[in-house]
C-alpha cells in the first residue's frame, strides 16, 4: 500500500485536475480543454489565467498544509496538534493582514506573516513546554488563547480597513480565486525548501514517536530538531495564510488519515500526506465552485465541513497521548 498510494493519489489529481477545467460560472466545452488552440479569447484566458493557476494553487497550498500538520503533529505526538488549532495560522493571518493594511508588495505579506507566525510558534512551544515534554492541554489553551488575542487585533484592521473589509473576510475564509501564475511560482520556494527538509529529516522525526529519551538516546538533539522543524511548519503556514487566507483542518485531517492507513512512520507515509493533501484541497476548491455556481463557497468553509466533525471524532477517541 506503501507503494501503490501514491500512485492512486496522483491519478486522481490528473483526473480530478482535468475535470475541474470546464466546471465553474462560466461552463467550458469539452472540445475546448482537448484542443485550446481553437477556443475563442475569452475561453484561452478563463483557461490559463483564471482556473490552471487556481487547480495549480490548491494542490500546492494542500501540500503544504498536510506536510506541515504531519510533522507539527510528530513533534508534539499528537493527532490533535495541528498549525490551525494551536494558534500558528492566527499569528501568520495577523501578519498577513498588516501587509495588507499597510499596502505591501505581496512577498511581505509572507514575510509579516512569517515573522509574526515563527514568534508566535516559538512562544507557544516554551509555555506548553513541561520539563522535556509537551503538555499536549497545555498546548491547545495557549493556542486558543493566543488565536483570539490575535484575532482581536485582527478584527482592529479589519475595523480600520473600512469598505474593504469584504475582501479581507473573504480571505479569513479561505480564498483561491485570485491565484496567479506569479503567486505560484512564490509559493513553490517555500514548497520545495520545506518538503526537502521534512524529507531528510524524516527519520529523525520518526525517532521522536517513540518519545524524547529514546530519540535522544539515538544522539538526536531534540529540542534543537524541534524547534527547527516548528520553524518550517510556520514558514509553510505562513506563505500558505497569505496567498490562500485561513483553510483550516487540512492539516489535521489528511495526516491522520494517512497514518491510520500507512501507520504512524513518516518515511512510509510523508509521500503519500503530501499528495492526498493537495488531492483534498482540489477536490474541497472544485466543490466549493461548482455547487451553487455562480456564486462560490469559501474553501475554508468546506474543509471545515469535513474537519470539525473529524476532529471531534479525534478528541473523543485519542484520550492517549500515542498514534
């Protein structure tokens, strides 16, 4: 299954990735998608302006987040942690929103919501921290705690915005329509350094399933590789807060899944959680603009649709503090 997942989830992206072209407000032919040589202006630029930069979006932002919410769960061993719910996004979305206000070029809206995000994450991991150990309760109140101050704030420049203000809810609720090809290529920077590090790192993340003294005793620095791998995590959050607003429980759902499927070893299942993350974001982004078409349903709001319920299945069956 190790093997063959990966090839299932890339078929169905292609296929899913092809279908998703002609679907939306605007229904394009079949004809068209096979031959765009012969569609007539408008068709070429709703193709390769508007939905392959969008399909290419979606994937990528749910690469990020799966990957991200596998090795933030590993570092705190547990299914619960995820970047959404313990505060990280809401620090990356107050950085984001300053750019915003201020009326920065778009690479510092990641590198607000970088900064803002990598002070928040280390913050949050000092004040869970118990002795050499996470105290996973601990975590989650300081993250809902540090999620509404933020969010206070947030609601501030929102407030300050004035008839903007529309866009900006929008965009809290997770929005894909405006993808560029500029922001694609932005946001596979921090793609590609951050998937190679969570893949070279992988063994020694799987070291830490078995907890802190044996990984220690295998001659891994632990807080030094946890922190490190912390910092990745908000520097993927981050860019994907930016460019694509708060899609949360991907980063929950997805990595769980896979381990339920794979088991709880990163170097069998960190593939497969990349792939199935940018395959459930495609497919939640596709739904979102096709069931009510015109009019298109946040993709936050869908992946919450699937999430919360997940997520309260989690916390009412993990009462331990394993896989």
């Amino acid at each position: 299954m190790e093997k063959v997942l990966p090839l299932i989830l890339t078929v169905g992206i292609l296929a899913v990735g092809i279908l998703s072209i002609p679907l939306g407000s605007v229904p394009i032919p079949l004809e068209y998608i096979f031959s765009p040589a012969n569609a007539p202006d408008y068709i070429k630029t709703i193709i390769f302006n508007l939905r392959l930069p969008r399909i290419v979006m979606s994937l990528l932002i749910g690469m990020m987040l799966s990957s991200s919410g596998a090795v933030v769960q590993t570092v705190f061993q547990n299914p619960l942690a995820d970047p959404y719910i313990i505060g990280i996004a809401a620090s990356a979305t107050f950085g984001a929103v300053i750019a915003y206000v201020l009326n920065l070029p778009d690479f510092m809206y990641g590198v607000l919501a970088f900064f803002s995000c990598l002070t928040s994450t280390l913050l949050i991991f000092k004040m869970a921290k118990k002795g050499d150990r996470v105290n996973v309760a601990t975590l989650l109140i300081i993250g809902i705690a540090v999620s509404s101050f933020l969010g206070a704030f947030t609601s501030f420049a929102m407030y300050l915005i004035g008839e903007d203000s529309f866009k900006i809810t929008m965009w809290l609720m997770g929005y894909l329509g405006n993808a560029t090809w500029e922001q694609v290529i932005l946001i596979l920077i921090p793609l590609l350094f951050s998937e190679t590090y969570f893949f070279l790192k992988r063994n020694e993340l799987d070291a830490l399933l078995s907890g802190d003294e044996e990984a220690h005793s295998l001659g891994i620095d632990v807080n030094r590789l946890k922190i490190r791998a912390l910092t990745v995590s908000a520097f993927v959050v981050a860019f994907s807060v930016a460019f694509s607003g708060m899609i949360g429980f991907v980063g929950l759902i997805v990595p769980h899944t896979m381990r339920m499927i794979l088991g709880p070893s990163n170097r069998k299942m960190f593939l497969s959680t990349i792939l199935a993350g940018g395959f459930f974001l495609l497919v939640c982004d596709t739904f979102g603009r096709i069931i009510l078409a015109p009019t298109e349903i946040p993709i936050g709001v869908i992946t919450a649709f699937f999430g919360a319920p997940f997520f309260l299945y989690l916390a009412l069956k993990n009462k331990r503090r394993d896989f």
